[in-house]
C-alpha cells in the first residue's frame, strides 16, 4: 500500500518530463453518467500547450463521447517490488484533431508501424496535471495491509 506521507509532489515540468518517456497511459471519461478508464497509446506534443495527443482506432465508440468534453489521463510507473516509481496525471478537454496539416504533425509522433490505418487522434491540452514520486517505507515503518484499503464495497454500482 502506498501512502502520501511517502510520496513526493512533482513540478509541472518534471511531469511532462515523465510524461514524455512512456507511451502507454489511461484515458478516463465518463460513459453512462459512470466513470470508465481504457488504456491507450499516447505521446506528448510538447509544442501544443502541454498536450497529450491519444491514438484511437476510427470504429472507437468512445471518440464521439470525448470529443469536446473533459477527460482525465494518467500514467505511472511503479515498481511494486520496490515499492518505488511515479504517478502522474492530468485533466484537460479532449478534441478530435481534424487539420490536415495538423494531422500529419502529430501523426509523426508515432512510428510508422505503430499507426493502424484511419487512427483517430484526440488531443488533449493538461491544463491540471500533478504528479508524485512515490518512495519506499523503510520495513519496520511500513503500515498494515488492508483487505480493503479505502474504499467500502459499492454495492449501488452493480447492476
């Protein structure tokens, strides 16, 4: 289990530097007034506002659900043997790039081999982001696991 006390809150510009090292991350949008999170393929577009730009196929049912609309990103990389690593994650307005110049810019981003043919990108300017390091406990600190953690069981949420 992960605590605050042992986490260390990052800059904007040590998160977009994380940011830029991965490539997989989670979109989260809300979908039937519920929140649903879905992994997906990204790069950071450093010259756009501090913008993440996220590859969907052109079927995806979730492009005309984010469009224009406010959604949520995160990445980590946690080494759970270590109990080690970071988290990093941002809010912005996701929208469907249509300029054909702008297009073949962000297209770039992605190796040729990575890009399915007729791939959706969605940009998405952070506006808000945070991140933390997340450091170890040394042993005889560590807290108690809980079977729960801080979550009760939701039973409102089962259909």
């Amino acid at each position: 289990m992960f605590d605050n006390g042992h986490a260390q809150n990052l800059s904007r510009n040590e998160c977009l530097r994380l940011l830029s090292h991965a490539r997989l991350g989670r979109l989260v949008v809300i979908a039937d007034a519920l929140p649903a999170v879905h992994p997906v393929l990204f790069r950071v577009d450093d010259t756009d506002d501090d913008a993440v730009v996220v590859r969907l196929s052109a079927e995806s049912p979730w492009i005309p659900a984010i469009h224009n609309q406010v959604v949520a990103f995160h990445v980590d990389d946690i080494d759970i043997d270590t109990q080690t690593g970071w988290s990093v994650s941002g809010v912005g307005q996701a929208t469907l790039i249509t300029d054909v110049a702008d297009l073949a810019r962000v297209s770039s981003l992605y190796p040729t081999t990575a890009a399915p043919p007729g791939a959706s990108l969605i940009r998405i300017p952070l506006c808000l982001i945070h991140g933390q390091r997340i450091r170890s406990y040394p042993r005889d600190l560590a807290p108690e696991a809980s079977s729960t953690g801080p979550f009760r069981d939701c039973k409102e949420f089962r259909g």
